[in-house]
C-alpha cells in the first residue's frame, strides 16, 4: 500500500490496524562510469515496495535526495545539508505522527545518510516530546540498511569478492539493472580503480576517486544477479520490519 496512491480514509482505516510505516530513502548522486545517479534512491524504492507487500504495511514517498556532499564535484549529484535533512525527516515523522503513525522504519540506500538519519531521530524524539503529542512517548525510529544485510552482504561477497567495492558497487548497479533493464550502462573501466582514501570534500574525493568508483568493478554486475539481491534484501527487511512493529515500547 502506497501512501501517495491512497486516499485519506484509505490512512484513517489503516491506523485502525497499524501504526507503522515504511519510508524509503537514498540520494541522487554519481555511480561512477556506468551506475545510474538514481541507484540509492532506486534501490531504497524499489526494497521498499517489496517489504511494504510482503508486510502489508504503509510505505511512504521516497527520499530521493540525501547527504552526498562529497559527490557534488560531479555532475548531476545533488545533496542536502546535513542540517537540511534533519529537518526534511524531523518534519515527516512529526506530522506523520500527528496522524497517528509511532513506528517509523527507513529503508535507506546510501551510507552517506546513516549518521545524519541517527542524529535526526535523537532531534525528532526530544522535538516531539516538547509537542506533548498524545503517542510521543511511543514513537520509535529504525534504519533498515539493505546493502548491510547480511544475506546480501554474503551473496555480494561470493559473487564479486573484494571488486565489491564500497562505491559505485556491481551489487547495487545490480539492482538497478534488474529494475530498469532499458537502461543498462556500459563504458570501458579503468582496472586500476582507487580504493582506500579517506572522505573529505567534494574536491577531494574526485581527485582520489576519479572516476568515482570506490574499488568495485560494476562491470561485473548482471540483472540475474541483482534479482537475488533485491529478493534477499526483501526477505530480510521484511522480518526486520516485523520484528520491530512487535516490539513493545516499555
């Protein structure tokens, strides 16, 4: 169930069964030579549609554009603020919650969002509790990384072993192949692909990256492959979200 194509009272019945919803989240940023600037946010989407079948829960619009600060030295990536996406996610789970939602589970797909995701939860419990809404004290929030999934860690692993990379990665151009098979990259790929420099700035991470790539060899990639990542991801998540609507809050 998609919250952009339901209706108000289609929500109103929902909350009657469940007060947890799914929000995807990624970032628009470069790939490198053949990854799509949309993979993050394609995969987080896509994942989440899956989980939000298999679990009938609610699944929220996606996040599109995140932290990538240090992409932004090529074209096409697109970034918030740290700060910036803080209040972006303090204001959706804030007036989801005056609907009634108080179990919030991001399905991200992008690093780059993880510390800014945790920092922005710490903000919305202490900004919701200043509201004295009537569920504050029972609104809780999850990161649901479905790259870090250990089923497709162990796939991505077995099939790329260390080409997986950490940018840029065939397991992640995978997906989106399996997703849009129309609109496969190919381009030839330097072999001698950076790995191993720190993150600084935008300029930075293009002069130690060039290409963009982060040790991985997405040429790799095959929909095959991505197909049995999505589904992994899926499975995992699905549970994972489970688990977490079940538990109790006290």
């Amino acid at each position: 169930m998609l919250l952009h194509l339901s209706t108000w009272p289609e929500v109103e019945a929902y909350l009657q069964k469940s007060t947890g919803i799914i929000l995807p989240i990624g970032s628009t940023e470069q790939h490198g030579p053949t990854g799509l600037i949309g993979t993050d946010a394609i995969c987080a989407e896509a994942i989440a549609k899956g989980v939000g079948e298999a679990t009938q829960a609610l699944v929220g619009p996606t996040l599109n554009v995140g932290m990538a600060l240090h992409h932004t030295a090529f074209p096409g990536s697109i970034s918030l603020q740290p700060s910036t996406l803080i209040r972006v996610i303090k204001d959706y789970i804030t007036f989801l919650a005056k609907s009634g939602f108080t179990t919030f589970f991001f399905i991200n797909g992008h690093g780059g969002n993880i510390a800014t995701l945790k920092a922005a939860f710490s903000e919305t419990y202490a900004h919701l509790a200043d509201l004295n809404l009537a569920n504050s004290d029972r609104i809780r929030c999850r990161v649901g990384n479905w790259f870090m999934c250990p089923s497709v860690y162990r796939l991505a692993k077995e099939l790329y072993g260390d080409s997986e990379g950490s940018h840029a990665t065939p397991s992640e151009v995978a997906v989106t192949q399996y997703l849009y098979p129309e609109s496969i990259k190919k381009a030839p790929l330097n072999p001698n692909v950076a790995k191993g420099h720190p993150i600084y700035g935008a300029a930075n991470f293009r002069h130690n990256y060039p290409d963009g790539r982060m040790g991985s060899d997405p040429s790799l990639a095959t929909p095959e492959h991505g197909q049995k990542l999505y589904e992994l991801a899926v499975k995992e998540l699905s549970q994972s979200y489970l688990e977490f609507l079940n538990q109790s809050v006290f």
